[in-house]
C-alpha cells in the first residue's frame, strides 16, 4: 500500500474518533487522533473528551508514551498553537518526539490559523496537510460555522407525514412517526450541542427535550426555548429538570424581571434578544445569541412558526426530515409555517445526503445548497 493511501486510511481511523465527541465537547471542536510507531502499528489513539479537555494529541501521546519517538501522528484539525487551559497540542507533538504530523484541515480559530503547522515545520517535523480535508470539515461543520459565520450550524428536524404535516387539525401528533425513527431523533440530540423549540411546542408538548436512549443520558444536550414574553411555566418539565442538563429560554428584550429571577432561581438562563418586525426575537440576533455561549451545533425540532422564521432567515443550514407513510391534508398543521415564498427561485434549495429507513419510516437529510 503506497504512502498517500496509508495516509487516507489512517486519517479515516482518526476521523472516527473525531465523531465520538461531537455534542459533548462545545466550544471546542470534535478532534480525533491516533500515532503511528515507527513500525507501522497504532500505538496511540485519543479524542477530545467531554468539556473540551484533554485534546485529542494529548491523549494519543499519553497512551503511546516512549513509542512516540520517531512515529507519525495523524490529526482531524491542526493542532492548537496557543496556550489556554492546557499546553499547545504542537509543542506536545513536538516534546514527544513525533516525527511526521499528518494534518486534514487547517484549524480556523484565528488563535492558530496556520501557527500550529508552522511550529511543528519550524521545529523539523515533516508536515502533511490536506488528507480527508472535505469530510474533516464536514465534520466540524458547527465549530467551523461559528468561528467564520458567528453562529452556529442550524439543523432543522422534522417527524411528518408525507405531505409535511407535524399535526392533524385538532393538534394531535404523537405519533407520526414509529419507535425506530424516534430512537434516531433521540440519537441526532445526543450529537447535538443544543436542542430547540419554540414556545408553541413547549406548552403544547411539556417536552422533556433530553436524550432517553438506554445509557446515553448523559449526552443529553442543552436545551433552548424561544420565548420572547416568558410564557414557559415553572412547573414545565425542562424548568423542573434544569439543574440537571442546561437549559436556556431566549426572550425578548425587556422582558418580566420577576420571571426571569423566578426562573435563574431554578437553574435556567434567561437571554434577551432584540425583537424582529414581527416582535419576537429576530432569528440572527438568536442564533448569534447562541454562539456566544459557545454551541457549535443546534437541532431546531419545532414547531412550524420557529421553523418558518429561521428559513425566512436564510438561516437553515441541513434538513433531518422523519417522514411515515401517512396522509394527514391540507388542514393539519405544517412543519413549516408560512414565510413568504412567491417565486420557485426564491425558495431555499437543499440537496440530498443520506437517505434509510427506520422501521417503516424514512429518514432523510439534506444540505443547503
């Protein structure tokens, strides 16, 4: 097997470990690592553990310990070049006795932006930069999104009928879609930083919003309710249950000050946006709102009113529709609430990625074009 496709093998095995931190390790991107022994073996694998630290080098390196010297690391996003927390991950590279560094994607983090590979050259490491570069960023989509957009990439998720309903007439819509889709949902959360919904969907459902996979609670992620007059109850599922997964209500500016002490006193952040012309709280100023605390990744999950502003926004980046082999009609309720398309050419345009089923339902996600 030649070089460049040792090269690409390698960078693949790290890719997979990238994966195991996506939805656990915000702000920091999901970064996977494994070194290569002189004698062409793996002898050291690592990922970024939840919260962001250790990072992925240094957990290579320390499970490779002496085998370092003289072997080749292969690394998802270049390694940082500042000091935070924790040492530069280049100067530990560089200490090991790491050789050869092969590099997917330059990191876009103006704090390294090309600093960490020009340490490692400069210190006599051949570097190699550019190996699975696409599906690197593919993978760090919503760290790469709020580090150039200022947001965070947004995920619109959708259980319907075939023809786009979330509800009959009457509001009834559990469940649409069967037990094999929802586990898929629950699995889509836990790759997530942050799940939200409006405040329609929250009083109308009393969500739970976590992620209720057998032994994967803990990758429940933050929740969001935009809430822009503080309707949500104290006694809501998601308030009762803040002092255990974060949870965030996004209001309006100006809102009720006794609310918003009512519900900091039960663990649960209140952020203030500034309204649209509509009143509620503008889509950018709250996916800007979101970055700001750090979440690289957002699954909208509804309703239809949140859904219809963020696309109106232009601010939907993938679809993840759930759809079962039902007809509702033309009076249940849309997953997406009208926006104000007139012409086909002013309609969003999404372009397909996957496509499998889930029992007898389909899952498929796209991209916007």
């Amino acid at each position: 097997m030649s070089s460049p496709d040792i090269d690409t093998l390698h960078m693949q095995t790290a890719l997979t470990l990238a994966g195991r931190g996506l939805g656990l390790v915000a702000p920091n991107p999901a970064v996977g690592c494994i070194i290569v022994g002189t004698e062409g073996g793996v002898v050291g694998r690592g990922w970024t553990q939840p919260g962001g630290r250790p990072h992925a080098e240094t957990e290579a390196i320390g499970r490779a310990g002496d085998q370092c010297q003289g072997a080749t690391a292969y690394v998802t996003l270049e390694p940082c070049d500042h000091r935070g927390k924790t040492p530069p991950c280049s100067v530990a590279l560089i200490d090991a006795g790491i050789k050869r560094v092969v590099i997917a994607c330059e990191d876009p983090d103006p704090r390294v932006a090309g600093k960490g590979g020009e340490r490692l050259k400069a210190a006599g490491v051949d570097v190699v930069q550019g190996i699975l570069e696409a599906e690197a960023r593919t993978l760090n989509a919503g760290f790469m999104s709020r580090l150039s957009k200022g947001r965070p990439l947004l995920t619109l998720k959708s259980a319907t009928s075939l023809d786009g309903r979330i509800a009959t007439r009457t509001g009834h819509s559990r469940w649409i879609t069967g037990t094999e889709a929802r586990a898929a949902v629950h699995m889509l959360r836990a790759r997530h930083d942050a799940i939200m919904v409006g405040i329609g969907t929250a009083l109308a459902d009393n969500p739970s919003l976590n992620c209720r996979l057998p032994g994967m609670e803990a990758f429940s992620p933050t929740r969001i309710i935009a809430d822009s007059t503080l309707q949500l109850p104290a006694s809501s599922a998601v308030v009762q249950s803040a002092g255990d997964i974060p949870t965030i209500i996004i209001a309006g500016k100006g809102a009720d000050k006794g609310k918003i002490r009512e519900l900091k006193n039960k663990a649960v952040k209140v952020i203030e946006v500034a309204p649209s012309a509509s009143g509620h709280p503008a889509p950018a100023a709250m996916a800007k709102a979101l970055a700001d605390e750090g979440l690289n990744s957002v699954l909208i999950e509804g309703g239809g009113k949140l859904a219809g502003a963020f696309m109106q926004a232009g601010l939907i980046d993938r679809l993840a529709w759930f759809h079962a082999a039902k007809l509702i009609g033309g009076d249940g309720v849309p997953s997406v609430a009208a926006y104000g398309v007139e012409s086909l050419p002013d309609a969003p345009t999404f372009y397909r990625t996957s496509l499998r089923t889930c029992g007898e339902d389909v899952f498929e996600t796209y991209e916007r074009r």
